[in-house]
C-alpha cells in the first residue's frame, strides 16, 4: 500500500513521523507533496520518503491520501480528487 500525504506542515510532518516511527509505515511506500517545497525537502532528507513533483502526482501514486492542508485549500484539492480514475480512501484533518 502507498500512502500520499499532501500538505507537510506541522501535522502532515507529525504524522507521517508517527507512522515511520512506530514502523507501520514504510518510508519507500510513502509520497509527498507541499506547495511550501522545502518541507518536502526536509522530510525526504529526516524520514527518507519519496517526493512528489505535484499533488496529482501524489494521488496518482497512493492507495490511501491524507490531505493535511489548511481548510482554504481544500476545494481545490477536492477537484483534483474527483477527477482519479480509481477510488481512493481519502483521510482529512481540515476543520
């Protein structure tokens, strides 16, 4: 299974850390992206995760999405998630 975390801030960051950590989650098996590109830098550099050049790219690649954007971006992103050709379990932390 291939998990896509979109949004690295604080929470995605925090997260994904806790899933690498406890070893449920694999690192090769997670994507990335951010529009803020160094945090995705810094989370392939400290957690060896994979980096997504977009968001499309992201949902694409992963089975589960976890969405950890501000509540402003979700609209767009909800787009972007309709048009997947397959389904997909999407997890969001947006108020």
């Amino acid at each position: 299974m291939k998990l896509a975390v979109i949004g690295c801030g604080k929470m995605g960051s925090a997260l994904l850390g806790g899933g690498v950590k406890s070893g449920e989650v694999a690192p090769a098996s997670i994507i990335v992206f951010d529009a803020y590109r160094p945090a995705v830098d810094q989370l392939v550099e400290a957690r060896g995760v994979i980096a997504a050049a977009s968001a499309e790219e992201a949902v694409k690649v992963g089975d589960v999405v976890l969405v950890c954007v501000k509540p402003a971006d979700i609209a767009s992103l909800g787009a972007l998630l309709q048009g997947t050709a397959e389904p997909k379990l999407v997890v969001s932390i947006a108020a």
